[in-house]
C-alpha cells in the first residue's frame, strides 16, 4: 500500500523535474556588437552608433557581447577609461576580430576601442546590465487545459532556476528524511 505522503512525493518530484526543464529554456541572449555594422570607426555623421544599438535592449547578468571587427581591437575598461579614452585603467586588448564578453554582474560595463583616436571619435560602448530576471511562481500541478505559457517564461535565467532547483531537492530530502 502507498504511503499517506506518496502524493506529496509525487507533487515535489514533479516541481523539481519542472525546475530542471526551466534550466534547459533558460534565455541567455548574445547580442552582436552594432548589428550588421559591427565594431567599427562610426561616421562622423552618426558618433553615437554603439550609444543608440545599446539604448533599445535591455542587458541582463548572464548575456554576451559579441565584437566582430578587422583591424582594430576592444578594450573593457572602467568608468573613467570610457570618458577619458586613456591608457590608464585599461584591461586586456584583443585583437582576434571575434571577441566575446560574458556579462557576469549587474551595472554599468565599458569597452573602447584599443585606438585611442578611434575612441575619441566614437568607438566605445557603455551598456547597463540589470540583475538576472526572476522565474514565474511555481504553479501546482492541477487535472484540466494547460493554461497559456507566460510571455517571460522565455526569459529565465540560469542562476535563478538553479536556486529554485536547489531550493526544491532540498524539499524532496526533507520529505524523504521526515518518514
């Protein structure tokens, strides 16, 4: 015969299967640099190229920047490295054509051009990294239609479903432990 506790079990079981499934959607979006433009010297015309791409996204922990460009290079540097376009403050220069920056922390992020003139005129990126979005409320699971998908079911981060998964094991271990 069953447990009296084998439907709460189950219930459990299915959350952290469900959570498990949110890790394996989770949104984590690479943005390139300038669109089809890529990492380039702007037109005189049109300085504020990097400013405008990056004003129509919303950048959170967890996404990348992708710099594609020939030529030239990308620096990430500190607040007053950006302002400035100066040596001091700078971090590595990668010079590959292809580089790829991870957004591991909420705030503000900087990158120049390694040319400095090429900053000057325009070269350089500032974007503002909101912290990781959080996952919908765990809905229990009831007989009848499915109900539609949320718009930011989408969107999950990584970070926040691992919580969520830790945190559900953790309930199954106390359900297994309390018998």
């Amino acid at each position: 015969m069953a447990s009296p506790y084998f439907g709460r079990r189950v219930i459990i079981l299915v959350a952290i299967v469900a959570a498990s499934l949110g890790i394996l959607a989770a949104a984590v979006n690479r943005y390139k640099v300038g669109d089809a433009a890529g990492w380039r010297l702007p037109d005189d015309n049109n300085i504020d190229m990097y400013k405008n791409w990056a004003s129509k996204i919303t950048f959170h922990v967890g996404d990348s920047l992708l710099f594609t460009y020939q030529n030239d290079s990308v620096v990430r540097v500190d607040k007053r490295g950006y302002y400035h376009c100066n040596e001091s403050g700078r971090g590595s220069m990668f010079k590959d054509g292809n580089t790829l920056f991870v957004l591991d922390e909420p705030g503000f992020c900087y990158f120049v051009s390694g040319d400095v003139d090429h900053c000057r005129k325009g070269q350089r990126l500032m974007v503002e990294v909101a912290g990781q979005q959080r996952p919908p409320p765990l809905v229990p699971v009831m007989a009848g239609p499915s109900p539609a998908p949320l718009p930011s079911a989408a969107a999950l981060r990584e970070a926040s479903s691992f919580r969520s998964l830790v945190f559900l094991g953790a309930l199954l271990l106390i359900e297994i432990c309390w018998d």
